[in-house]
C-alpha cells in the first residue's frame, strides 16, 4: 500500500516511520522550495490551531511556533529576534489584551 502525503515534515519523521516497518521516499529541497513548503506549512498549522480544541490547542500552537521560527532562520534570524520585534510592536500598537474590536473611522477629511 502507497499513501501520498508530499509535504514538509519535521526532521525526524523519516525514522520514525522506518521504526513502524515503512519505507519513506523524501527527498531535500532547495531553500526557494523550502521556503515555499514552510508558507504551505504554516497555513496548514494555522488550520489546524484554528479547529483545535482546547485541550489540543497549545501543541498546535508550538507547531505553529517551529514553522515561524524555521522562517526566521531563512531571514537568518531566530525566534528570539521575532519575539523581540513582538515585544517592540507592543510598546508601540499594544497587544490584543483589551479585545478591542474596531468597526469603523469616521474622518472629517
């Protein structure tokens, strides 16, 4: 039997499989594909945070967090550099703590 998946996957998921009796076919791609695949990634993780549910969400979330942080590596930057601008974007715009839902601006312009 054959199951296609052709996606990205974490590093270690070629053993893992060979442990279970399986044969995977990967392939390494070149960082202009990687980095397609890591943007492919990202979206399927943000689904899936998006239908979790509470008791599943924070590990969604954490690989949600490895995808950011493997884009930043390509920008050769770390999770820590994105954390930080974070941090600056809060002191500047706030966060999202007062749930503040904006409908619309009226200007005089």
């Amino acid at each position: 039997m054959e199951q296609i998946y052709n996606k990205l996957v974490r590093d270690n998921i070629p053993e893992i499989i060979e442990s279970n009796g399986e044969k995977p076919i990967i392939s390494i791609l070149d960082d202009n594909r990687y980095k397609e695949e890591l943007e492919k990634k990202l979206y399927e993780e943000y689904l899936e945070v998006i239908d979790s549910s509470y008791s599943s969400r924070i590990e969604e979330l954490a690989d949600m967090l490895e995808v950011i942080s493997a884009l930043a590596k390509l920008e050769d930057k770390t999770l820590d550099d994105v954390v930080e601008v974070a941090k600056e974007k809060v002191k500047k715009r706030g966060a999202f703590d007062k749930k503040i839902f904006l409908e619309k601006v009226i200007s005089d312009k």
